[in-house]
C-alpha cells in the first residue's frame, strides 16, 4: 500500500504456507519488513525464498512453536532485537482436528487444536502487547485469523469452532485493553480460501443436512489483500471484523 514507512516490522504466525505466505506476500510487496514462524524451518525458508523472488523485499524466517510460551518467547525475543520494535502481529497460525462425532473425538487431539488456536494467539498476543506498549512510537496492530467458523460450525468441527468463537472474544478483549496503549486489535473471518488446509473440500465436504457437495473457493491472494488494507490504516481507525469469503459457499443460512 503506498505511503507505507518500510520500517514497519510485521509478523506472520504461521507464515509458510496458504493464507499465512500469501500475507506475507502482500506485507512485502506493499513495503512492510516481514518475518514468518512455523514450526517446520525447511518450509519456512522456501516460503522466504518464494516471496523474495516474487517481491523482492527480504523476508526473515524464525521456527516457533506458538502454544509453546518459551518458544514464543523466543521468538518475540528474536524479532526486538533484530528490528527494535514490532507494528503488527497477524496471528495466523493454526490447525484443525480430525473430521470425527464429537463423542469419538481423542482429547489429545482436542488440546492440539486448542493449543495452535487459542493458547498460541493469546501468547503471541501478550508478547506483542508487551513490545507495543513499551516502543516509540507506541502502540501497533494485531490482526487474528478468526474463520467462517468463529461464527458458524461445520457438522464435526467442535475443537476448530470453540477456539475460532474463542478468538472473536480475545480479539474484543484486546482491542478494548490495548485502546489506552494504541494497540488496535482486528478480526479476518476467511470463507474457503484455497489451500492445502481446504484440499479435502475438493472432493466434497458433508454439510448440516447430511449431504457432501464441492464447494466454492477463493484465491488467498484476496485474503491477503484484505489484511494488507486492515495493516495500513492509521492506528485511529481500526476494521474490528471483516469476513472474506467466497460468494456462493453456504454459509449464510448455514445451521
């Protein structure tokens, strides 16, 4: 986006595949000093790589495992110290559990999706609070990744729905405590950006009514653009909730 200062230092959870690379992609190309985590560093590093060519603006690539407080840590850590301040945290990291009867569902698998979802955007968040607070100029924004499922669930989806409902109230949360610090805190809500997350949707996926049908995606790159304009408006204007999706999946009047 024009007039954006290069020395605004974004981060990306979860930046080295789908939604996460293709906002990486957009934050570089419209000026921004962009790092992505993950837990994989090889995918990372090829992600770098990829933007780079494509933007031609460095890219920097930390491992983390976001439900891990030590390594969120870390990685916060790493980022002051090689930039000196942070402006956006785009909380994109996550996972989803086995399309199973919520009674046949593993706790194990439970906490895993838990952990990525919730716990790993509000330890981001505290660390990236931390940072904003404490620079100047102050403050920043944070962006979360909240899915058509912080609204409304898929049949078999109940670890994935409860922390994605779970993130429209830390998100609230956040941009009411972090309105004294210049922190504005937004929401995306994606609707069936094409990925390899929604690869099993092109084989058909089952609906409320018990039917499987194909349906409808968008290019994440439209994502991407969403969250690049929410990154480039002035910290006195905030988009609190802004769902992006594609045109004829069913989802209103889904339930």
């Amino acid at each position: 986006m024009a007039g954006i200062d290069p020395k605004r230092v974004a981060l990306v959870t979860g930046g080295g595949t789908g939604v996460g690379k293709a906002i990486a992609f957009g934050l570089c190309a419209a000026g921004w000093t962009v790092t992505i985590s993950g837990r994989r560093l090889e995918i990372l590093q090829d992600a770098a790589a990829e933007i780079r060519a494509g933007t031609g603006s460095d890219v920097h690539a930390i491992a983390a495992d976001v439900g891990e407080p030590g390594s969120v840590r870390a990685l916060f850590n790493d980022i002051e110290r090689r930039f000196g301040r942070l402006d956006l945290l785009v909380n994109n990291a996550g996972m989803s559990a086995p399309a199973v009867p919520l009674d046949e569902l593993d706790v194990e698998d439970w906490n895993h999706v838990v952990a990525a979802n919730l716990t790993g955007a509000f330890l981001c968040t505290q660390q990236a609070f931390r940072i904003m607070k404490a620079q100047t100029p102050r403050g920043g924004r944070i962006i979360n990744n909240g899915s058509i499922s912080a609204t409304t669930p898929r049949p078999n989806s109940a670890p994935y729905t409860a922390t994605k409902h779970a993130i429209t109230g830390l998100t609230k949360s956040c941009a009411l405590d972090g309105r004294a610090f210049d922190i504005a805190c937004g929401q995306i809500d994606i609707g069936n950006a094409a990925t390899d997350m929604t690869g099993r949707m092109r084989a058909g996926i089952l609906q409320p009514n018990g039917e499987t049908m194909v349906e409808p995606t968008i290019d994440p790159k439209l994502v991407a653009d969403a969250v690049v304009y929410m990154a480039g408006l002035p910290l006195d204007a905030n988009v609190l909730t802004m769902t992006v999706m594609a045109t004829k999946m069913p989802f209103v009047g889904r339930g």
